[in-house]
C-alpha cells in the first residue's frame, strides 16, 4: 500500500481569486499559475509529479514516486502589489528558516536538476527554433537570457561578488554556443558565493524598500523564476504536463 504524500501549499492572488500563483515550499522552486485559484490547484498534482520525475531524471533520488499526492493549502495570501506573478515582497515561513547546509545542498540540487532539463531542452533546438519570435512572448533565447540575467542578479544582489565576474556581460550580442557557455561558467561562481556563505548569516534578514530578504527567500525566488521560465519552454517545445 502507498505512502500518502501531503504537499503544504502557499498561494497568492487578488481577492477574487483570478491570476493565482501556488508555491509548493516542500519542493524548492516548484510553483504553479492559473488564471484562477481553482484552476491553478487542479494543475498542481501534476505539475508536483513533473517535478518529482525531472528530479529522477537527473539523478536525484526520489522515494516514494508513485505514492499518492494529497495538496494541503497552508495560507491564501490576497494582500499584496503583484499577486499572482511572483510577488517580491511575499513571506512564507520557509523564508524566516536559516539557510543550513542541508537546505542549501538540496536548493542546488534543484537547481543544477533544472539547469540540466533547460539546457537538454535547448540543445535539441534547431536554431530557426531558438530565435523564432512567437506572436506574444520571447524567442526561447529571450527567455534563456532572461533567467540568466534574473538569476544573476538575485544571487550577487544578497551574496556579494562572484569571484571572476564583474557583471553579466554583454549576452545580447553572444552567439548560442557562448551565452550556453558563459551561463555555464557564471553559474559555476554563483554556486561558489552561496556555499561560502557565513554560517553566522544563514537567518539574517534585510530590508529592501517593502521588502524583506533572506537567504531562504533569494534561493526560493531564484528557483522559482528558472522553473516557471522552465515550464514556458516546455510548453513552447511541446512538452504536455
């Protein structure tokens, strides 16, 4: 008989419960969107399986697979600027947890998991496929310079310099083969600057304008943009969830 796995849930959106962003804090990153609440829970069971299985995937060891997926909603927030989108200035209680070296190990495991699906995802483009120009949205490398420019600037906005990289760089003018390639080789820093981060300063918190920051916080908002950005190029190629 299978395990009943229960998923603690932390949702946003206006009052009236439209545009909905799920956050499933037990998977780091895992979030899911709808165009209302109701819909966004209906996807969320599958979209956790998705996760589950990219986890596999790339190596990550996952029990109790097939278990059955019972979804818990912790909190409903309905007060905030952009609700529904990822607000900034949004708190869960896993924010306020120190980041400990075994929170930080599993948020990079997640992380490289993700970096891996994206990059086997882009590598099988053809290269009228990566910079095709949909009627609404990016180009898929739009989205890829995107994550990587957003990504850059959660982890050296909180955790400092990354040794070797004094900025970005110039992606827009970068040919496939070497924004692959310098993505590759700053991700390498930024990994390096969030595991020699003080053990003094795994809680501290930060104010910036409204909002509050932690380590917690960055390294949830930071996945969470790669895998919603992930979910867009899966549905652009075609991947059904």
């Amino acid at each position: 008989m299978g395990v009943l796995m229960v998923y603690r849930l932390y949702l946003e959106s206006g009052p009236q419960k439209k545009k909905t962003m799920v956050h499933v804090v037990d998977l780091p990153g895992c979030v899911v969107t709808g165009p209302t609440t109701d819909e966004a829970l209906r996807r969320t069971p599958a979209v956790i399986r998705h996760y589950r299985e990219l986890l596999k995937k790339h190596g990550v060891v996952v029990e109790c697979l097939e278990d059955e997926i019972q979804i818990e909603v912790a909190q409903h927030i309905m007060e905030g600027s952009w609700l529904g989108n990822g607000d900034p200035a949004l708190l869960v209680p896993t924010d306020l947890e120190p980041l400990t070296a075994e929170k930080r190990e599993r948020s990079i495991q997640c992380a490289e998991c993700m970096r891996a699906e994206l990059l086997e995802l882009v590598n099988g483009l053809s290269d009228e496929q990566w910079m095709a120009q949909p009627e609404k949205g990016r180009s898929i490398r739009s989205i890829l310079q995107h994550i990587f420019g957003a990504e850059y600037q959660y982890i050296r906005g909180y955790f400092g310099k990354l040794d070797g990289v004094k900025g970005p760089g110039p992606v827009e003018t970068m040919g496939r083969g070497e924004l692959l390639a310098w993505m590759a080789f700053v991700r390498v820093r930024e990994l390096e600057a969030i595991r020699a981060w003080p053990v003094e300063e795994q809680a501290r918190q930060s104010t910036h304008g409204q909002q509050i920051k932690t380590a917690s916080k960055v390294m949830r908002r930071m996945l969470e943009h790669q895998w919603e950005h992930l979910l867009e190029i899966n549905d652009r190629v075609g991947v059904e969830i």
